[in-house]
C-alpha cells in the first residue's frame, strides 16, 4: 500500500514514516500549496492513504494568527479530503478543554475552549462532510525519548525537562502517550470506520497540582523524571541531536510544515 504522510519531519510524522516503512511517501511542505497543487501532488503519487500529521499546534501562535490557523488547520485538510483518497487525520484532545465535570468525555462530549481546538473541530466536520470514511484520532500529549534525525519539538518528555516551568491547566487530568504506539497503532486505526475518536494511552501520567495558580511541574510524573542520572542523560543526547541537525529546528515557532 502506499500512503502519503503530510509532516513527515515532525514529530509524529517522522515516528509514523518510520514505523510504515517503504509504505510510507514523504508529503513536501504544504504551506505554500493551494487546492489545485495538493490535487495535483494526489494524482501524480496515487496514493491509497493519506496520514495527515501536519498542522499549526501551538495555541498561543494559533490565538494570534487566526488566518493561519484556519489555513493550516482547515482549508488544507478540507483540501485533502476532497482529493477523494481516504485520511486519517490527527486532531487533539483539546476539543474538550472547556467541557464541565470530571469526565471522562465521550467522542461526542466536544466544547473547546481556544482557536486551535476550534479549527481541529471545524476541521472534524468540513471534512467528514466530504468524505464521511475520514478518520479522526484526536491525539493527547506524547512523549518519546530524543531521536537523530528527526524532530523532538512537541516531545512532552524532553519540553518538561528543558523548562523550569511549564503552566498546566489546574482543571485538566490528561494521560501522555508514547508517541511510537501511537504510530504502531496506525495500521489498525486505517481500519476504524470514519468519525473522530479517543487515540491516546489510558493511565495516571499526568495529574496536575490543585492550585490555580500553580506554575509547577506535575506531582505525579513518571519517575523517570524524577530520576537525576536518567535526566542528565536525556539531556546530554538531546542537545547532540539538536547539535548535529541543527536543521530540526522549526522554521516558525508553532508551526509544523517542516
């Protein structure tokens, strides 16, 4: 089968190019493309499968670049939705950012609460419209350990331990996902009939503190963080990595049409 992947140089697309192989044909940028030239690049590459990874996710940059964001998060899926060919689309748990109660929250339980999280929405539905075999797997935070070659901007695990402080919402219990299951999940995922579904791991990672006004790390992060020998180590690798491909860098903060 071959499966064209937009992202293939982030940091879920690069773990999915990976886990499919030869399968696998490396999407160019789409940030300058328009309708015409994304059904073009379809029907010169014939896939049979579209893994769609690419998207503006930071959402600070999304609250100030609204026309970015509709463009990136939007218009460009709605556009490979309409090339005909089956996508599986990454969305984000943040459609449920500003839903009431303690959850657990069902596919259906949506009410997001920022710009991003209304894009991805947004998007879910145009494209669904379309073509109603899209799949939808809305992605929690992940984490991987650092990788040569390929992107580890997103990574949860190294941004927690780069930072001195990161702000959580003191309202959120969210799990953290290994990024390579999510990739090793694909192939069964291709196989979901279209809608939008939870695809993350199920587990107590995560609990943030109490304290709205706390700007901590969570008190109940894996022990690996915990751990200072495995820290200073993970450290050490990821700054040669970032050393050696200094290219990695994204080009514009949020942005990941790399």
């Amino acid at each position: 089968m071959s499966i064209l992947v937009t992202g293939p140089r982030g940091f879920v697309g690069a773990r999915v190019m990976e886990e499919l192989g030869p399968e696998a044909v490396p999407a160019p940028s789409l940030r300058d493309y328009k309708e015409e030239d994304i059904q073009r690049m379809v029907d010169d590459l014939e896939p049979e499968l579209i893994i769609h990874t690419a998207a503006m996710s930071d959402i600070s940059t999304c609250q100030n670049d609204p026309d970015g964001s509709y463009r990136a998060n939007v218009e460009i899926p709605v556009w490979l939705a309409r090339t005909g060919v089956k996508c599986v689309m990454f969305s984000t748990d943040q459609v449920y950012s500003g839903c009431a109660g303690e959850g657990p929250y069902k596919e259906e339980d949506t009410a997001p609460a920022n710009l991003y999280a209304c894009h991805k929405l947004e998007m879910e539905q145009k494209t669904l419209e379309i073509n109603p075999d899209t799949v939808h797997l809305r992605a929690t935070w992940m984490y991987d350990m650092p990788k040569y070659g390929v992107s580890n901007r997103g990574n949860f695990l190294m941004n927690m331990l780069r930072q001195q402080e990161i702000s959580f919402s003191f309202t959120q219990h969210r799990a953290i996902t290994y990024v390579r299951e999510v990739a090793a999940q694909l192939r069964k995922a291709v196989l979901l009939p279209g809608g939008a579904y939870n695809y993350g791991s199920e587990n107590d990672a995560f609990t943030p503190c109490q304290d709205p006004g706390c700007r901590c790390p969570s008190q109940s992060v894996d022990g690996l963080l915990q751990n200072q020998r495995v820290r200073d180590r993970l450290l050490q690798y990821d700054r040669r990595v970032r050393e050696e491909y200094p290219g990695l860098q994204p080009v514009r903060k949020g942005r990941c049409f790399l």
